[in-house]
C-alpha cells in the first residue's frame, strides 16, 4: 500500500520482524498471542484499550516517515 502512496500502519507484537518484512509505521502493541486484545481484561477495559490502538495507528499514519519507525506503545 505504501508503495502506491497509501499509508499504512501494522500493530504488531514482533516489531523486529515488522521491521524486517518492510513495514513503514510500525506500533507495538500487545502481546505476540493477542496484538490487538487481552483476554485479562474486563469488557470496559478492552474497548477502551483497543480504541487507543485505533488512534495510536491514526496518528502514525498521519505522521510524515522518510524512513520507516517503530512507534512505542503510548
């Protein structure tokens, strides 16, 4: 997607590999078994969790790269 100017970003537990694969913007998040959910949380806890994930990527698509970045969990 990047490639044809679309930006993108990949949440991801395993950002080395993100990284290695050719992802631009890429956002640690979560754990290798639930990168974008936690089971240990309550119902409340879990959307309001996954509702930062979506602005965490929002923002780093919004973000200018010339290069590609590993953004940290906020």
């Amino acid at each position: 997607m990047e490639k044809n100017g679309i930006p993108a970003a990949l949440l991801t537990a395993m950002t080395s590999m993100a990284k290695v694969a050719g992802a631009n913007r890429i956002l640690a998040s979560g754990l290798i078994p639930h990168a974008v959910g936690d089971p240990s949380r309550t119902l409340d806890e879990e959307i309001a969790w996954r509702k930062g994930q979506v602005t965490k990527a929002l923002n780093a698509v919004a973000t200018p790269l010339d290069e590609a970045q590993i953004f940290p969990d906020w």
